[in-house]
C-alpha cells in the first residue's frame, strides 16, 4: 500500500538536506584526505536536561554518548566528509576532527534533526473543541503539525512501531508523477506490527511522528503488509535523499549543538 501525504519542510530541513544531497560520495579522494589528515576540530555539546545530570544517571549518559558517536559515523559516513576522530570528552561533549568539502554543512545537516520516527495512531476519539484547548483523552497526546501546517492533533501515546524497525531507507522516483519518494523496508517484526496495527485500524488516520512532531497522518485504506511501504510528499529532491539518509542511520539519543570549531592545518 502506499500512503500519501503532504510535507511542508522548514527551511533548516530544506538546507540540511540540501548540504547532504550536494556532499559528493565517498571516493578515492578520501585517500587524500586520510594522508593530508584533519583540517577542522569541532565540539559538540549534547543536550542532558532530558536525561538528567544525577549521579545515578552517569551510566545512561555514558550510554547516549556512545550510541550518538556510532550514529553520526553512520551519517557523517554518507556526506563525503572524512572522520578522522570522534571521542566522548565527558560532560556531554564530543570532539571531532574532520576533513572534506565544507565539514561544517555536512556536520550541521547530520544535527538537524535527532531521527526519532513514530508510527502511531490517531485518537479518532478527540473532540476538536478539547484538543484546540490543548486537552487530549486519557492515553493520548497533542502534538503539533510541522509547519502549523494544520491544526495540532491528538494522538494515541502507544507506538506501533518505531525507526528502530527500518532496515533500509532509499530514496526514490514515483513512476506514475516523477515525484520524490522515499522507499522504507521493515525488519520482520516491524513489518508484522505495520501490518497488525493497520489491519486493526482501517478507516482511521495513523500519525508519522518525527521528533515529536506530525509530519503527516493519512487514511488507512487497507493493511499494509509486505514489510515495506513508499513514502510521497510535497518534498524536493534534496529533501528526500536528507531524510532516507536520517532514516536509515538511526536516531540519535540526544540533541547535539556545535559548539566550538576550530581550524587544524
């Protein structure tokens, strides 16, 4: 099944993706870079108000440290920036020392957004009055539109599946309007929750929920089985590759903001 829906990207997401979709691939010039060695020093500082800085939350640090080191490899691996190092210097902080075609755009782009994506569903159930108060039904939540493109909307707090499930994120052409898409397969177990919840829910709107906020809520029309399930927008192309690159690499635990840089050579 393909599900449809309208994206109205900010102009942070449009220049994200812009730097990520222009970063060339990785290619034997890296073989440049890796010799001449790093010409840039940045600091990243994660944002730990929502973890908490307690002393029994030193291990959860640790441990958010760690995963966002492995995810921006991951992304900053697919940008056409060389990583030289990246090391947890305590305190939330992170330094890297990278190299490439303007290290700081790819860098800001890989920190625009953490990458957290919820498939969750709709209360159908809200009355429109409660919500424009900012009053959801037990179980639910409001969450804002992107954009404010639409009113915000209540949906349920049960997650039917998360990113964790996707395996692979491509981005694509629709064959029928040439549009932009993005091509998303599941593991197995996440493709079985797509399709239970969809099956369970047909008729109702289920909400795509990335960092908190609704990027779009179709109609289901009809399960979705198979494991996998074509993603069109109102987005470019550049903002389809910035997003599949997201997708596929994972979210990061935590907001990070740059917050020293430095010229090494």
């Amino acid at each position: 099944m393909i599900i449809r829906y309208f994206l109205r990207a900010t102009a942070a997401l449009r220049l994200a993706a812009l730097a990520l979709f222009m970063a060339p691939a990785l290619t034997a010039c890296d073989s440049i870079a890796m010799l001449s060695g790093p010409t840039d020093e940045f600091e990243l500082q994660a944002d730990l108000a929502a973890l908490g800085k307690d002393a029994d939350t030193e291990a959860e640090i640790a441990e958010t440290m760690q995963t966002s080191i492995a995810v921006i490899e991951r992304r900053l691996s697919q940008t056409g920036v060389y990583i030289h190092e990246i090391a947890d210097a305590g305190d939330g902080r992170l330094v890297l020392k990278l190299s490439g075609d303007d290290p700081k755009a790819a860098l800001e782009a890989m920190l625009a957004y953490r990458g957290k994506l919820e498939f969750r569903m709709a209360d159908m159930n809200a009355l429109p009055d409660m919500v424009e108060q900012g009053i959801a039904p037990v179980g639910s939540e409001i969450l804002p539109v992107r954009d404010n493109a639409y009113p915000p909307i209540a949906v349920r707090r049960k997650v039917a599946v998360d990113g964790s499930r996707i395996i692979d994120a491509r981005q694509g052409v629709d064959p029928y309007t040439g549009q932009p898409v993005i091509n998303i397969q599941f593991d197995d177990e996440g493709g079985k929750q797509l399709a239970e919840t969809t099956r369970r829910h047909v008729g109702e709107a289920m909400a795509i929920v990335l960092d908190d906020v609704i990027v779009m809520s179709p109609f289901i029309n009809e399960p979705i089985v198979g494991a996998s399930m074509q993603l069109h927008g109102g987005f470019d192309e550049q903002e389809a590759f910035g997003l599949a690159v997201v997708l596929r690499s994972g979210a990061l635990p935590a907001s990070f903001a740059i917050t020293g840089q430095s010229k090494l050579n």
